[in-house]
C-alpha cells in the first residue's frame, strides 16, 4: 500500500538540504555574513508553503511503487520535492517583485523585507542555482541525472514564456480587454502553471525509479496540463466567488485586470452594455468599480456557468484517467490522487 507524506514528514528533510547549501557556498570562502544571508534567504523564500508541489514526489513515488518508502527511498523523492520548491520559491521572490506585491504567505514580501531591496533578484537566482547543486549531489549518478537537469531547464524557460505572456498580456497600468481571449487565458495557465505545478512532480518521480520511458512521459504530460488548467480555472473562480477565510486571502484579480477564466467567459457572453461596465470598470484600483464587475459577474450567472464547466471538464480528465496503459509501470492513482485534492476544494 501506498503512504501519503505529511507536511511535517517533508519538512524535517529541508534543514539536511539547507546546510548542504551552505557547506557549498562554504567552499569559495564566502564571508560569514553572506552566509548568514544566504540562510535567511533559504527559510524564508523555500519554508512555509503548503508544499504541495514538493510532497505529491514521494507521494507519488510512494504510488508507483505500490507501497511505503524507504528511509532513503523518502530522502531521495524528498530531495526532488525540495528542488520543486526552490524552483517555486524562485518564481515567487520574482513575481512578487513584477507584481509590486506587498505580502507574501502573510509577511512582507522578500524584496519589502528590512535591507533587502533589489537583492532579491540575486537572491532569487541563488535558489534556483541551488537545484542544480542538490541534484549534482544526491543525483550524479543517477541513470536519469541528465534528464533531470534538462526536465528542469525546459520547465523553467516554459514557466518564463507563460509568465512573460501574463505580464504584456494583462499590464496592471494598462487595461485593454480586447487583448483579452481565452485562447491566451489558456495559453498562460498551460505554461506559467500547469508544467511546473502538475507535470514536473509527476516526471521527476517517473525518472527516479527508472520509469520516465516517453509513453510513461507523454501519458503524464496529456492528462497533468489539463488538471492544471482546471486548477487554475478553480483559482480564478474562488478568487471571486470563494470566501476569504477559506482561501486565506481577499481576492484581487478584478482589481489586477488579470486575464482569467472569469472575465474570459464574461467577455464571450456580454451584451454590448455588459461589455461597456466591463471596459469602464475592470482592472480598476477601486473598490466601487470592483463591486460593479462582481455584480455583473453575478448578472452574468458566472459562478454557475464555472459549476457546468467543473463538472464536464472532470468527467473527462477522468475518462483520461480510465485509459491510462500501465504496462510500462504508470499508475492511475497517480493522477486520481492530484485530482481527488483538488476536486471541489474551496482553498
């Protein structure tokens, strides 16, 4: 039988991958007090998530297998886990940086922290070089090392086109809707989301146990970048409709003039006087014209018109799923196990 990790199971790997960072970034002689820096960097930025992108390796490590891992089986799925949330937590010292955010996981954003600034940016990189030392390391020898290093060089520059997409897409100081379609609402989610948070896990925890032959890898990569992009499309409907003590944030993506699934879907079915609120109204720092896009969103019948749209698109990631070939050692739950975490969730 397979075993779930729990959050606190992962954790207790990262202070072991942490100091061999350190002990790395020793050996050019680096100054203590960059070290210390250095550190600091490490436990606020990669610390203190949820880590679901990290945890569901070995889980899913765990599922291929079909039954508990190892000590050193979990280190190793672990480690890989680690190296998705520094990928992650380089993401978001960035974005947060793009997006003038103010909070981050309920604390000042890195960059807004005391004497940070603009070294956040190097200190971004610094996480992310950081996988390549933890893959060199626990890796090297792997069959699969040089998989591994191209898996992850392919999935970031995926993640910086989509992300780049996002920025000319939807500038926050320049709101033009009919920039907006859901042509290029999918496209961002398919490539700033959906490769990173669903594929990358999957097919780093294929290559561990010596499972990453291309049908393996293409079944994965069909049915992860569609759960992805309804992941996302549940992330833009509870940024609106989902409530705030549940997700943990008041939602900000009308007043962003974010190209999400719901003013995609407003847009395609908007009379001419919808369309006009909606131009006059949206991506708005204002709370009045926030209150009138979220009426007409209302008017619109939006929140069901995302309930049709949940129900139809699962029942074919499911029919996905029921045709999954696991002669070469894929395994359905694997991606049952993505689905039934994310499946009417309501944070």
């Amino acid at each position: 039988m397979a075993k779930k990790t729990t959050l606190k199971e992962f954790e207790s790997v990262f202070p072991k991958l942490a100091q061999d960072l350190l002990d790395h970034a020793s050996s050019y002689k680096t100054p203590q007090t960059a070290l210390d820096w250095f550190k600091k960097n490490l436990e606020i930025n990669t610390v203190g998530g949820k880590c679901n992108r990290g945890m569901s390796i070995p889980d899913s490590v765990s599922i291929l297998l079909g039954a508990p891992l190892s000590e050193e089986q979990y280190f190793h799925a672990a480690t890989l886990g680690w190296t998705v949330e520094l990928l992650q937590a380089f993401f978001l010292v960035t974005d947060d940086i793009m997006d003038a955010s103010i909070t981050r996981r309920d604390k000042p954003c890195w960059y807004r922290q005391e004497g940070v600034g603009m070294i956040a940016i190097n200190d971004a990189i610094m996480l992310e070089s950081s996988i390549y030392v933890l893959l060199r390391k626990y890796f090297r020898s792997h069959a699969s090392y040089l998989d591994l290093l191209e898996l992850f060089h392919e999935t970031t520059m995926q993640t910086e086109v989509g992300q780049l997409c996002d920025l000319i897409t939807a500038p926050e100081d320049k709101v033009d809707l009919a920039n907006f379609s859901m042509d290029k609402c999918r496209f961002v989610v398919l490539y700033k989301t959906a490769y990173y948070s669903f594929y990358l896990p999957v097919a780093l925890a294929l290559h561990m146990l010596n499972l990453a032959t291309p049908k393996n890898l293409e079944q994965a990569r069909q049915i992860l970048v569609v759960i992805g992009e309804y992941f996302q499309f549940q992330d833009d409907y509870l940024d609106n409709f989902g409530n705030p003590e549940h997700i943990g944030k008041i939602g900000t993506d009308i007043k962003d003039n974010k190209c999400s699934w719901l003013v995609n879907q407003a847009l395609e079915i908007a009379s001419p006087e919808q369309r006009k609120i909606l131009d006059e109204n949206y991506g708005r720092k204002d709370d009045a014209k926030e209150a009138v896009v979220k009426k007409l969103f209302d008017d619109l019948k939006l929140k069901e018109r995302y309930q049709a749209y949940e129900e139809q698109r699962v029942g074919e990631i499911r029919a996905l799923i029921s045709e999954v070939d696991e002669s070469e050692g894929l395994k359905r739950e694997v991606f049952t196990a993505f689905l039934d975490k994310i499946y009417k969730r309501t944070k």
